[in-house]
C-alpha cells in the first residue's frame, strides 16, 4: 500500500473543509476513498465526555468489514439507519448498541480519567484515550478515520480528519454510537454512589440538578477539578486545580 492515501499525501493537511450538508444517514463514502487507495483495515474513532464536568472522556475505535450496515425497525416500512450518536434517542442507541459488536471485525475502548484531564488537559487526555483504544484492537489500521478538524492523535497513527464523520462515515457513527451508550453505562454506575448528582440522567453534563447538588455538596471525586465551574462556587473554589505552564506538563498547582 502506498503511503499516499488520500488527504494523507506528503505535506498535505487532512481534509477538513466543511461539509455544507452532511447526510443524516452514514455510509462509507470516505472509506471507499481510502481504500481504493490500498487501505484494508480503517478505525473510525470518536469520543464522549469532553465537555462534561464530571467522568472519564471515553474514546471507541471500530473496524467495520463493509458490508450493509446495521438498521432498527420502525413503524411500517420504515427503518432507524446508523449514524451520529446525536441524531438517534436512547431506545435507539442501545439497540445498535447491541447489535454493533457482532458486525463489525472489532471495536475497543479507552479512556482517561477525571484526573488525567486535570494533569495533562482535555487536548493530551484525549490522545491517551484514543491510543488506548486503538492499542486495545486485535489489528492495527492502516487508516485512522477522526471526526472533526483537528488530529489530536498524531505520530505514528496515520490520520484522516474529516469534518462530520460521524454522519457521514459508518467507521465513525458506529464508534460514536458505542463510545455513549458505554459512557452513559459507566456514569450510571457512578451515580448509584452519588444519587444527588442526577449521573444517570445527564451523564455528568451540567444539568440543573447536577449543578444544585455541586453547590450544596461540592465536588465528588469523578469531578474535574481543574475546570472553571469551581470559580462560581464560591464554597468550593480553594478545591480547584490550576496546571502551571511555567512548571511543564502534568504539573499542578492548587490554588
């Protein structure tokens, strides 16, 4: 296989210029391109949890074989078809959920923790979460197929970025649609031990009632605490992480 797949030629930058309408429904229109360029295997990468206040940022890796994808009944004729995580409800995020594993070649989680977050920041925590996802798959891809703008993945992972991939990618919609059901599974777990919180509900987002139990109760230790929500609780604010850019990375200062 040559080194010059598209949007990964010498020099060049991954393709990241907008789709001005994406599909709703994915399909493997990116996929085809790179492998009529000689990729075989092709992770599609995706990640939840970025902007929550509380919990890991998980990130999941899937390989599909190509073939049709997974689609749910519905009323009549009509069928849910597989895409972004975003686009489908909670009934419909566990039904291919459930499905997914078994048609694909293989999937793999990774994450990094609340702590992770506050040591290296969101940018780096990402990285390590992609990697251990990727590291986790029985096969290397020849291909890693990110959702958005930005490669925060990097050497030595041969990297397409691709603005909307999660509608327009099967790779990438099926990672998007495992990496939330297996998060919102995680955070659930973590608020049977902090039921005040709402975890189950709203996944360690800022909901009105997650944010009413941090002002009555503090932080828990899911909470990361190098984020700026601590500055408007001001019973809580000599808790917040603070990483000192002067001091190199991972280091943090308590202020």
């Amino acid at each position: 296989m040559t080194d010059a797949l598209p949007g990964l030629e010498p020099g060049s930058e991954s393709r990241t210029t907008p789709v001005a309408s994406p599909r709703r429904v994915a399909g493997y229109e990116i996929e085809d391109e790179l492998r009529a360029a000689g990729a075989v295997h092709i992770a599609g990468v995706d990640e939840v949890g970025r902007g929550a206040w509380a919990g890991p940022v998980v990130v999941c890796a899937a390989v599909t074989a190509f073939g049709p994808p997974p689609e749910l009944p519905g009323r009549g004729e009509r069928t849910t078809k597989l895409t972004d995580s975003k686009l489908l409800g909670p009934a419909q995020r566990e039904a291919f959920a459930a499905v997914l594993p078994e048609w694909l070649i293989c999937h793999a989680y990774g994450e990094s923790s609340p702590e992770e977050i506050d040591e290296a920041g969101m940018t780096e925590a990402l990285r390590r979460a992609a990697c251990r996802a990727l590291e986790a798959l029985p096969l290397r891809p020849d291909v890693v197929l990110l959702d958005g703008a930005h490669d925060f993945l990097g050497r030595p992972w041969r990297v397409r970025c691709e603005v909307k991939a999660d509608q327009r990618s099967v790779s990438v919609a099926a990672a998007s649609v495992l990496a939330k059901v297996h998060r919102d599974r995680m955070m659930a777990e973590i608020g049977e031990e902090h039921p005040a919180y709402g975890f189950a509900a709203n996944a360690g987002y800022p909901s009105p009632v997650h944010q009413q139990a941090l002002a009555e109760t503090g932080p828990t230790p899911h909470h990361r605490l190098s984020w700026s929500y601590l500055d408007d609780l001001p019973q809580w604010r000599h808790l917040r992480k603070h990483r000192d850019p002067l001091a190199g990375s991972g280091q943090m200062t308590l202020l």
